[in-house]
C-alpha cells in the first residue's frame, strides 16, 4: 500500500508513517530533489520489516548517515 505524502510522491506505506515519527528525518527528505527521493524510495522497498525501516529512517536524520542514501546512481 502506498500513499501521496512529501511533495505529493508516492511513499510505500511504512517508510510514511516512520517519516512521521522522526521529524528530523521527514525534514532531510523534503529536502532532496525527485530523483534523490526516488532513489530512496526504491530502497524502501526491499525493507521487511517495521524495526528495519525505522532504522532506516532513522540514518536519514543522522548528517553522516544520511549521505550514503543522498544520491541516485543514474546520476552518477
């Protein structure tokens, strides 16, 4: 199940709702551009689990963390 959220993008459902848990991580989203976001929501979908997303989300709040996922290979 998807829904429309952050800049009217197709999320997956649970990368969503643990975006809106972690302000911090929802706020770095917004901020990339459509390829670098779908970049990201690609890799969303090979999350299995509720733990495993929310510790995905959790390294885009992390500056460190959040630069391995802030790229799009196509772009490279």
């Amino acid at each position: 199940m998807e829904n429309k959220n952050v800049n009217n993008m197709d999320l997956p459902l649970g990368f969503g709702m643990a975006l809106s848990q972690n302000v911090t991580a929802m706020e770095n989203f917004a901020t990339l551009n459509p390829e670098q976001k779908q970049s990201i929501i690609n890799n969303t979908r090979q999350i299995k689990s509720k733990n495993e997303m929310q510790n995905f989300v959790s390294n885009l709040s992390t500056p460190a963390d959040f630069d391995i996922y802030n790229y799009d290979d196509s772009l490279k």
